[in-house]
C-alpha cells in the first residue's frame, strides 16, 4: 500500500467524523417532525371522539375523559354547544428532543371537530 492511499482513507475518515453529527443532528429533526405529525393525528383523532360521544347524548366528564386518553399529553380540550352542533377544540403543544433544537419553539396543534347534536334534533 502506498503512502498515497494511506492518506486517502484518513481523509475520508475525517470526513466522515466531520460529517457525522450532522447526520445525526438531521435524522433526530426528522424523527421530531414525524412525532409533531403523530401528536397532530393524535389530536384531531380526540376532538372528533368527544365531539361523536357528546352529539350522542354521553355525559360530558366521561366524553372528555375519552378524548384526554386519545390526545397528545398536556393537551386541552375545550366543548361549546349551539346552533344545534356541538364543537370541540384539542389544542396543545409537542416539546423538541432538546439538545441542539432547544432553542426552537415548541410546536402548537390545534384540532377541532363538529357534530350535530342529536339532543337538540331529536324530537
């Protein structure tokens, strides 16, 4: 093996040690932004729940009990009644895996879900 060759893979070993965090630094923000679309899912998959278990008739506690047990943890659930619908609103927020993405804000999700309520339209 030639001198030349020694050389040439210690470059590229100190590429690839140079290169490395980053790579990592991007599939940790990859992995964050798969778990903001997740908790996002999560979200519009509890207001539509409570809003279904409210337009039927369930008491409110345990509707909105169900839709906490689907939500994002943290998540706030919010409940207006009118106009013959019933509307719930998830909001919440999803918390960076820190270290180098400490410093950016914290995602905010927002789902809402209307139903008829079968209350009021029902005879």
């Amino acid at each position: 093996m030639s001198p030349r060759d020694r050389d040439a893979r210690g470059a590229a070993t100190a590429e690839l040690a140079m290169v490395l965090p980053l790579l990592v630094a991007v599939a940790l923000g990859l992995v964050w932004l798969l778990a903001v679309g997740a908790a996002q899912v999560r979200a519009v998959d509890a207001a539509r729940e409570t809003a279904r278990a409210l337009a039927r008739g369930d008491d409110e506690s345990s509707a909105l009990e169900r839709g906490e047990q689907v939500a994002p943890d943290g998540s706030r659930i919010s409940v207006t009644r009118g106009g013959g619908e019933v509307r719930v609103t998830v909001t919440g927020r999803v918390e960076g895996p820190g270290g180098l993405f400490a410093h950016l804000p914290a995602p905010r999700l927002r789902a809402e879900a209307v139903a008829a309520d079968e209350e009021v339209s029902s005879p």
